[in-house]
C-alpha cells in the first residue's frame, strides 16, 4: 500500500475544492494499492466529502485542538474533525511548529488528542536547513520522535509519519532520493523504539508528478504528504497516475 496526501493548506476557499473534487472524481483515480486523502480546509471539509466520499477518497485535518471542547475560541477539536468524517489529522505540520510556534509539547498534547478522538495522526517530523547545515539532521528527528512518542500508547497501523525537511517545502527544492532512502531508514529503526510494528513513513517536501516515482519505488517511503501540488488538478491527478504506474 502506498499513500498520497493532498495537504491543501489555505490555498483553496469553499468553491474552489469542490470545483477541485468534481474534476478529481471525473479522473476515476481509485486504485486498490493506493490510499488517497485529501486534507482540506476545514470549511469545506463537508461539502468536499460530498462530492468525494463515495469514490474510495479519505479525509484528515490540516490541524487540531488538543482539547476535545470548550472555551477556545477559533480552535476545532480532533473529535469534531472525526465526527465530520475524517480518518486522519496532521499533526506538528511545519508551518504549525514555525509560522504558529507550535511546540514539541504542543505536538505531543495534540497527538494525544487525535489519537483518544480515533482518527489516524500523521505526525510531521523534519530539519531545518540550519539543521541541515550544522549537520543535526538526525538529533533533530531524534529528538521530535522521541518527545511525540516516548510512552504514547499507539500500534504501528494506528500513526503514521510524514518526513518533511522544512528547506524543502514550497521550495521547488525537494530532497534527493537517496538522502529521503537514508534519512526514512533512520526514522524508521529509532520509530522501533517506541513501536513495536511496522509504521509508514511518507516524504514531504516539493513532490510533483516529476519526482514521485524515484520517492515511492523506494521500499522506505510509503507514500508521500503533497502541498503544492495538490492543490490543481493539472498536476495531482498526473502525480497519482504516476504512483500508479510505478508500483
Ligand atoms: P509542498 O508542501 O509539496 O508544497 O512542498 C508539502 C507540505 O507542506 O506538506
């Protein structure tokens, strides 16, 4: 099995998805070794499922409160995205830990909470090119899986992760083969640590149609987490095509 997530970050209001979902059903995508979710904004969450739901399309949030209700105001808890139909939530997203100032604690209170709510987390890990230079990038993940997932009660089947290098996203910039080949067989073996079966780990970062094929022929990368691409049906239903054709 391999995934493809469509983070559509705030690219698209309500019209603009579901013009997106009615092209996207026309494509006849579905494909049996292949789980396509769509993370859209969460008010079009609803009317994009409508269109979508009945044609093998899953669902995630973009991001969660780490409260299931309450006084909070603006925040949508993980429980109300899965009583709205989703399977997944992503969760320490880059642009939540760098734009918002997420913290790895807030990471980890949100994973809690996407995890007691029943939906799947798919929890983002990466470095910085900081990192990257001053070559930190495996304390860096070591050190985000360790405070997300040291004594949570999850199985393998039930999280997934998603290696973004913060450089490369939205940068047209995306990691070499090889490098995502090394870097997910690191995550992978430290991910034993702390779970005993197998978890999928998906590649972030500058995925188009051009580049998929090289990430998910590798036996490390499961699937991959698309921004940019995903947002226009001109380049996300060629990049499903081309998982398709190379798995
Ligand atoms: P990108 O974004 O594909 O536009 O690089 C990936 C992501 O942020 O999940």
């Amino acid at each position: 099995m391999k995934y493809i997530f469509g983070n559509w970050k705030m690219y698209l209001n309500n019209d603009e998805s579901v013009t997106f979902a009615k092209e996207f059903k026309k494509e006849k995508l579905k494909d049996k070794n292949i789980e396509i979710a769509i993370f859209p904004t969460a008010l079009a969450m609803i009317s994009v499922q409508k269109v979508l739901k009945k044609n093998g399309v899953e669902f995630g949030a973009q991001n969660c409160a780490w409260a299931p209700k309450g006084a909070y105001t603006g925040a949508i808890s993980a429980l109300m995205f899965k009583e709205a139909g989703c399977k997944y939530a992503l969760v320490g997203h880059s642009e939540r830990r760098h734009v918002f100032g997420n913290s790895n604690e807030d990471v980890r209170k949100k994973l809690e909470a996407v995890v007691s709510a029943g939906l799947i987390p798919v929890l983002c890990i990466g470095e910085t090119k900081e990192d990257k230079d001053n070559d930190k990038t495996k304390y860096r993940l070591k050190k985000q899986i360790m405070e997300a997932l040291g004594g949570l009660n999850v199985s393998g089947n039930r999280i997934i992760i998603a290696y973004e290098p913060v450089w490369a996203i939205g940068a047209n910039n995306p990691c070499h083969p090889s490098d995502a080949d090394d870097i997910h067989g690191f995550i992978k073996e430290e991910l034993k640590k702390y779970i005993k079966e197998d978890v999928a780990v998906l590649y972030g970062g500058s995925v188009n149609a051009d580049n998929v094929a090289a990430y998910v022929k590798l036996e490390t990368v499961d699937g991959v987490l698309v921004g940019g691409a995903s947002i226009k049906i001109g380049a996300f239903a060629p990049l499903v095509k081309a998982v398709r054709n190379s798995i």
